[in-house]
C-alpha cells in the first residue's frame, strides 16, 4: 500500500471514530442546564448573555471570575449565547463536537508518534467512550475541559512533526516549534491545567521519539530542556496567574481549612481511586466530598501500590519504555489537581481525568500490543475482549450521561452515591422548586440543615419557599439564623424585610430593606422594596425617590415601571 493510501486509511478511521463519538453524546443537546456553575459561566452571567462584543472580549481577557483566568473559554461561551442564547442544547452541541475532535486528534498525534495506528485507535476509542468524560463533555460549565485539550492535541501534533522535522534537518522546523508553542498558550487561556505539556514532552522524547543521546546522562538532555525553555516560561507565568485567579476568587482552601497532613494523606488516595474508576468506573457522580477524617490505611495502601507502580516502570524502562512515559503523564498531568493545593470542596472530580487518563491507557494498549506481537493467534480473543469493553464503556457513558439532563437528575444522582452530601440536599431542593415541587424542596433543605446548620444557602433558600408557601413567621425564623452566621447578606437582610412586611411590621421590615441597600447599593430590588415600604406608611415622596432608584438601577423591570407608574398616579397633591 502506497504511504497516500495508507494515510487515507488511517484518516478515514479517524473519521469514523470522530462520528461514533459525536452520536454518542449526542443525546446530551437534549439536555438543559444545571443548577451548578451553569449559571455563573452562562445563563446568570452578564457578560456572557451580552453577546459578542468588544465590551465582553475586554471582559473575558482580563475577567479572573470563576476563580480563573481563561479568556478562551469565556469567549466559546460568549460565542455560543450569541448563537443559541438561552437554548442549552446548542451550548452542548459545541462540547460534544469539541470532544468528537480531540478523540479524532489524539489518534492521529499517537499514530503520528509510533506509527502504530492499531493501539493508536484502541487508545483513542477508550479515551473517547469512557464514563469518565460525561462530567467533561455533559457539563456546559466544563467547556473549558475539551476546549484546552484540543489546544493540548494540536501542541502535541506541532511538537511531532517538529521533531520529525528536525531529524531530517529540514529548514521549517521552527515554524513546528513555534506552532506547539502557540497552541500551548492557547490551552493555558483555556484551562491552566494544561500547565504540565512541557513535562509531557520531554516524556515523548523519550519514547517514541527516542530523541536523547545514549548514554542518558544529564548532559545528553540538555539541549531538549532548552529548546522546552520557552513553554516553561508560559507554564511559570500561568502558574503565577493562576495562583493570583483562585486567591481573588476564594477557590483556593487555607491550611486551616483543610490541613496540610489531610492534604498529604489525600494524594495517593486520590491517585488510587483515579486508577479504580478508570479501570472500573462505578459510582461516578460530580462531587466527591471531603473525608471527614483522613483514610490513613487507605492511603499507606495506595502509596504502597504507586510505589510499587512506579519501581517496575523504572526498572522495564529499556524493554518497555512506554510503561515509564504513560505513568509519568499520568502521575504528572494531575498534579495540579491532585490536592496539595486544595482549590475547591471536592476530593476528587471525574473531569480531572480527561488529559491524564491518556497516560494509564498508552500503559495498558502498547503493553497488549506488544504482548500480541509474539502471539499472533490470540490477536481475535484479545480483539473480541477489547471489543467487549469498548461496549462495556459505552453502555456505562450512556447511563452516566443520563444523569445530566437536568438539575434534578444530576443532584439526585449525587445523592444516591452520597445521601450525606450537603451541597447535593441543598441544591435538589433549589432545582424541584423551581420545578414548582415546594414541598419536596423544603424537605430537601431541611434535610440539608440537618446535615450543616450553618449552611447560610440552604437557611435563605428554606425562608424563601417557606415565604411563599404563606409560613412568614416560619420564614423569618430561617433568614434570622441566617443572619447570625452571616450578618451582611443582602440576599437574607432583603427576604426578612419581606417577610416582615408580610406580617404587618412594615417599619422594621424598613430597616432591613435599608440594611440591604447599604450592602449592595448597585441591586435594584431592596430600592423597590423600600418604595412599597414607605408608600405603606404613607410617605410617598420617599417612595418615589426609590423607585426612582430602583428603575435606574434595573430599566429593563416592566415590575419597578409599573410600580413607579402607580405611585405617580396615586401621589397626593401639594
């Protein structure tokens, strides 16, 4: 076979998994949003829904909301409302397609890299259908998962054809070069746990590249480290940006929060249980929630099995050297997520997965392939039960994606991993009251508060159902605990003064719409609020200078006009 044809070939399969994989998720573009994340990355956020514009590009190049900084991905956002709007599946579509090219793209850069499309294919096949990517591809917040692996794909496909460049002395090869240097950064703008690429190409000059000079001495790998010299500057720089993001967000823990021996025993736990769920990928759900007490033994046993781990990798190094590179990509990638630094209340997360599960799977493929090589009649055993895992996976996908179609499936689907799980109580209850399911939702956060009393949400999100289910006195109970545990918060300051004035007791429920305002002078409602206050109490001047200001601060309100209207109309003479 011609090499053309033998490309043709190898592209055309390439294709065919790109399309298994889109069909695959394709039932996630029937899905809504869910009540997590979702609304500060797209259908509450502002910038977002303003469409694109120069004003949202500014906003997304210098924005570190979200505790990151990742201007590409607010941008696939702001482009996605600007096409689909408030229409979920259209925000989907763009992950599952995303997700489609990165399957297609690591086969082809690992096809590229040994010239074995085989493994290449049966890698890429697993990494595409594995339950482990639903949270990636499923989860709209999360469009920064796929999106900065396309980045990590092309940057590794740059890299390949670099090195293959420069073999042969060809002139272009900075062009390559600089190619995987600039898909890099745009990885890094995307998701900075893209930060440890660098590291994974130095792994990829050891095998398959096989570019070091024998002996491999320190000086021999001098000349690779430099060339890496100018990604690692970017990955230092996004690490400094990165740090600064998740400060000025609150994501990242204290020591007090989160000790630094739990922390400790916390990473080879967290490495154990990565390797577990994708060798058998059961009781996946979104959120994993802290230990209450660190598993010791559970962690000494998995240091024990990584240790172990890692001594034969380093030993078979010479006679099987993809063994070393795929458990360092692996060990390596998750780093920045592995828990040191804890950024975050999860213990672990499924979408962590995505980039480092590459490496376990080049392990297990390459280590069968090479196996096969001597044994020529058990390639159709070893076909059909690649095969029957391959279908294993995506049955399990097709389950697991299940669980997002909306924000009741998925709190529900956390809760039955995890009964206990705070932020799942308290979020079902959220997502079946705005299905208009009040009594269940009100057990749900009961259920919450009983599990954590000083959950602020969950005492506001109860006093608000309660409110409206017509028990104020109940109600304000709730937004008062609230306000012990958090006496600045407009949201619970503004809903006692409701109900307050639901039980006659307009002038204290006054004071509390002014102690609203005084926190958040720029929201609209408490000004509202006061208007109808104050026009209770017949002072009709100072309800219309808040109405006023309440209609500045919100034009768009037909409710605050109308207000305004009537109080113009019913406003005594002089």
């Amino acid at each position: 076979m011609s090499p053309d044809a033998s490309r043709s070939r190898i592209f055309l399969c390439g294709v065919v998994l790109a399309v298994a994989t889109f069909f695959l998720y394709f039932p996630a573009t029937r899905f809504e949003f869910v009540a997590y994340d979702d609304d500060l990355y797209v259908f509450n956020n502002p910038h977002v829904r303003g469409g694109l514009s120069w004003s949202s590009l500014k906003w997304a190049l210098t924005s570190t909301s979200a505790a990151n900084w990742h201007p590409l991905t607010w941008i696939s956002h702001i482009v996605d409302y600007s096409l689909f709007g408030d229409r979920a599946g259209g925000h989907h579509l763009t992950s599952v397609v995303l997700h489609s090219l990165n399957t297609l793209l690591l086969f082809l850069v690992l096809t590229r890299l040994t010239a074995s499309p085989w493994p290449a294919l049966v890698v890429a096949a697993f990494f595409g259908w594995h339950p482990l990517r639903v949270e990636s591809v499923a989860w709209v917040s999360e469009r920064k998962d796929v999106l900065s692996a396309l980045f990590w794909m092309l940057s590794l496909g740059a890299y390949a054809r670099y090195a293959e460049e420069l073999k042969v002395h060809r002139e272009n090869f900075k062009m390559y070069h600089a190619g995987a240097l600039v898909f890099f950064a745009l990885g890094l703008m995307s998701k900075p746990m893209v930060v440890t690429l660098p590291f994974v190409l130095l792994l990829l000059d050891y095998w398959p590249l096989q570019r070091y000079a024998a002996p491999a001495t320190p000086r021999a790998w001098r000349p690779l480290l430099l060339e890496k010299a100018p990604f690692f500057a970017l990955a230092a720089a996004a690490c400094v940006v990165t740090v600064f993001a998740q400060h000025s967000g609150g994501a990242i823990k204290t020591l007090n929060q989160v000790p630094f021996v739990t922390r400790v025993w916390e990473v080879p736990l967290a490495y154990g249980t990565y390797i577990c769920k994708t060798l058998w990928p059961a009781r996946l759900c979104a959120f994993y929630p802290l230990p209450v007490k660190p598993p010791v033994v559970a962690a000494l046993c998995a240091l024990a099995a990584l240790a172990a781990i890692t001594l034969l990798a380093w030993r078979w190094r010479r006679s099987y050297p993809w063994l070393l590179v795929g458990w360092f990509w692996f060990l390596g990638t998750l780093v920045p997520v592995i828990g040191l630094v804890k950024a975050g209340d999860q213990a672990i997360a499924d979408r962590f997965t995505y980039v480092p599960s590459i490496g376990l799977l080049i392990m297990a493929v390459w280590s069968a392939h090479h196996w096969l090589l001597a044994r020529p009649p058990a390639r159709l055993w070893a076909g059909t039960l690649a095969a029957a895992c391959l279908l294993g996976c995506v049955l399990a996908t097709q389950k697991q994606l299940a669980t997002w179609r909306d924000s009741i499936a998925f709190y529900s689907q956390i809760l039955s991993v995890n009964k206990n799980c705070v932020m799942a109580q308290n979020g079902l209850g959220w997502a079946l009251s705005q299905a208009g399911r009040s009594r269940e939702a009100i057990d749900h956060y009961r259920e919450a508060l009983r599990l954590d009393p000083n959950l602020v949400r969950a005492r506001l999100n109860l006093g608000i159902e309660l409110a409206n289910a017509g028990d104020s006195a109940e109600a304000l109970v709730q937004f008062t605990e609230g306000l012990k545990l958090d006496p600045r918060n407009e949201q619970l300051l503004n809903n006692a003064g409701v109900a307050l004035a639901q039980q006659g007791k307009t002038e204290l429920a006054l004071v509390q719409f002014q102690r609203a305002i005084a926190v958040d002078p720029a929201n609209a409602r408490p000004y509202l609020n006061c208007a109808m206050a104050w026009e209770k109490l017949g002072h009709f001047q100072e309800a219309l200078t808040n109405c006023k200001e309440a209609l500045r601060l919100d034009p768009a309100s037909q409710e605050i006009r109308q207000r305004l209207d009537r109080l113009r109309a019913a406003e005594p003479p002089r």
